[in-house]
C-alpha cells in the first residue's frame, strides 16, 4: 500500500514534480486527427486557436501499416506547430500491442514538452496507469522536461468500468477519463453495431389503454450510455479531474450528436470527441454554458448575497444549494470566456436586472 504522502514526489529521480491539482482548461472537443494522413496534418496549423485540444491519434483508424508514419508526423506537427492556446493530446497504442513503447518513448523525448496530456485507450485497472506513470517519470526525466505529462484513460472495457474509482485515483497525473463506446460495447456483448449514440430498439413504450396491447401507444428512446457516463462522473467529481463523453460515429447526424453531447453536458462532462471538423462546433456549442443559463447563474448569485439562506426568484425557492450549481455555470463561463473572445463578448453583453 502506498502512503498519500506518496503521490507528491517523483516517480524517477529527475522526473517534474507531481501536480496537486489538475488545472481547469478547457476542452470542449477533442478533436481525432491522424498525423499520418497528410490531408488532416495539413488542416492542422488553421484548427489551433478554433479547438480546445488537437490530438493525433495513433491507435485505433490508423492502419497497422500507418503505425510508425502516424507516429513520425505526430513528432513533425509537435515540433513545427505553435499550439498558442489550443492542447496537444496524443491517443497511443493499447498497452499489450507492439507499438506502445515507441509511442511513448519516441513522443516524450521529441515532443514532450509540447504535449499536455497522452490518452491511454482500453484501461483494465490502477494497474494500467501506474505502468504509463513510472514511465513516463523515467521519460521524462531523461528529456529534462519541468513539468509533468498527464494522462487520460479511456473506459471501454467491462473491467476498466467496474475499477472506475480506482482509476481516476491511481496517479496525480490523472487528467480525466473518456467513454469508449464502440469498444465497450463489444466487450460487454451489447447487441448494437454503432460507434456511440443511441439505439431505435432501447425504448420503453407507454402503458396500454384501457388494456388494448395492440392500440397506439408511444415509444420513447432512451439513453444506453447514462449508467457509465453517471459512473464516469462520479468517480471523476471524487478525485477532482474531468469526464467526457466520447465519439459519435454518425458524422452526417450532427442533431443527434448534439443531443448526446448535451446529454453528457447535463450530467457532468466537460466536452467529447470530435471525429471530423465538422463536429468541433457541435461540441463548442453544446460543453459551454448558454447565455440564458449565465444569466440566470448570475441572478440567482446576486439574489443569494452571502450565498446562505432561501430566497424566491420567478417564483422558485433557492437555496444554498441551487447557488452552488449557479456558481459551477459562472465559473466554467468565465474559464471558457478567456479563450473564447465570441463567447466572451456574449457573456459580457447579459445584464441581469
Ligand atoms: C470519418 C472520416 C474517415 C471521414 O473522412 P472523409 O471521408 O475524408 O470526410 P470528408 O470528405 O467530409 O472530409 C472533408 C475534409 O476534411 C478532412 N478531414 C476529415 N476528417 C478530419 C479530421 N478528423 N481532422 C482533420 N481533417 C479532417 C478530409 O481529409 C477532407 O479534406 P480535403 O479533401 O482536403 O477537403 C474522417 O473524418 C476520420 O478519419 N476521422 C477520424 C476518425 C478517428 O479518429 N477515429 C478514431 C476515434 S473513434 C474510436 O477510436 C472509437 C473509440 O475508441 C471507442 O472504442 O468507442
Ligand atoms: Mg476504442
């Protein structure tokens, strides 16, 4: 068993001290680009500064042959890209392939101190990150970086899902977890064939009339990803990092990946996957807060004083309570206002009277 003290010093000698807290930046989409397809390295430079996190994927949709080509233009755009406020995250290969150790050691030596966070896909348990952890201090102690790399894990098997808490727990680098949908879905034996979204065939229909099964009756869809988003955010709240919905596959569909993206935003999620340009505004759109809710956020601040008590407003109660949700509004709100001058001049422009 490890001491808390544990968790404050290096795991190499050399290697950046750990952080005690995982700063709040913001990351709405991240958006999947493979560095080894020229066309999408070279849309790249235009994307920083119009997307929260740029990431070059190097596991899965990168050809086994493309490994290494995927690799080595991840290492060229790092070093020839001035990110500004935009976050370079890299997705490497899972632990057991051939490939994860030249992912790993090849990116912290030649662009280590370009990159904010490494997502590692299909996390079994504590185990999985304390290996990347001892790593990456090694690595990064020999490439003199002075701060440390995070890491990001992928939930996307039944077992990483039962050791949630003890993931999101296991290293001071943990930055967040993502829902890996599609992967998930396969090692639980769900019966759908989809990357992410929801199902025609997950529906609870309304009760019969007058007992007439056959008559009309609605249906609703639900939602088949709410348990381990709930989960996911859960565990993430507990040890102070980030949730995010992950991919929705359905590029043409953006009405329905809004609705999924907003329902990971209700719940708790900070952002998602992008897949294609033409997702990163559905994500903007969705993980930051609407004008109306700002306003309301800041009317039910200034309605509460000192923050204690109950008041009525529109001829509601709040309370303590309601103006802690109303301060967690406001906060992201302003965090996103400093990288984002259009959001910015929107919030600025609500009067609260
Ligand atoms: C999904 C795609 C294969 C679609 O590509 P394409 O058919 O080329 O789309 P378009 O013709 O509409 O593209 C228009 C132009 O935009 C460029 N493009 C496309 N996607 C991107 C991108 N992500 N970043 C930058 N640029 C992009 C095209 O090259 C076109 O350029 P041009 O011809 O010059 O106009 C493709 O979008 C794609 O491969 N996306 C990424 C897929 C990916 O990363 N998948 C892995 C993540 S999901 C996952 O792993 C599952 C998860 O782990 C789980 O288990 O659930
Ligand atoms: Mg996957």
């Amino acid at each position: 068993m490890r001491s808390a003290k544990d968790f404050f010093a290096p795991l190499a000698v050399g290697a950046p001290a750990p952080l005690r807290e995982i700063p709040a930046r913001p990351s709405r989409a991240i958006h999947f680009f493979d560095p080894g397809n020229p066309k999408m390295a070279a849309k790249v430079p235009d994307m920083v500064g119009k997307v929260d996190v740029l990431l070059g994927n190097l596991e899965d949709a990168v050809k086994a042959e493309n490994k290494e080509t995927a690799r080595e233009g991840l290492v060229t755009i790092g070093q020839e890209t001035d990110f500004g406020p935009t976050q370079l995250w890299t997705r490497i290969n899972a632990l057991d392939s051939p490939w994860v150790l030249d992912d790993l050691t090849t990116l912290v030596r030649a662009i280590g101190d370009k990159l904010d966070v490494i997502m590692v896909p299909k996390v079994q348990g504590a185990e999985d990150i304390h290996y990347v952890d001892r790593i990456l201090a090694q690595l990064e102690a020999k490439a003199g970086l002075d701060r440390p790399i995070l890491v990001h894990a992928i939930l996307e098997t039944a077992r990483g899902v039962a050791n949630v808490e003890e993931i999101c727990g296991a290293s001071p680098r943990m930055q967040g977890l993502s829902l890996g949908p599609a992967d998930l879905a396969a090692d639980r034996r769900m019966k759908t064939t989809r990357v992410g979204g929801g199902h025609p065939g997950y529906l609870v229909r309304e009760d019969p009339t007058d007992g007439d099964i056959e008559g009309a009756r609605s249906t609703h869809q639900q939602d088949l990803w709410h348990y381990t988003i709930s989960r996911m955010v859960d565990a993430c709240a507990m040890h102070g990092i980030y949730p995010y919905y992950g991919p929705f596959g359905d590029i043409a569909d953006v009405v329905a990946c809004e609705d999924q993206f907003r329902n990971a935003f209700l719940l708790g999620c900070v952002g998602a996957w992008s897949l294609h340009p033409k997702q990163i505004a559905v994500a903007n759109k969705v993980f930051s807060p609407s004008v109306e809710d700002v306003k309301h956020a800041r009317r039910v601040i200034d309605a509460m004083g000192d923050g204690t008590g109950a008041v009525m407003l529109d001829g509601k109660m709040e309370d303590d309570a309601s103006v802690k949700q109303c301060k967690v509004m406001v906060a992201l709100a302003e965090e996103l206002a400093a990288i984002d001058p259009e959001l910015k001049s929107q919030y600025d422009a609500i009067e609260i009277g």
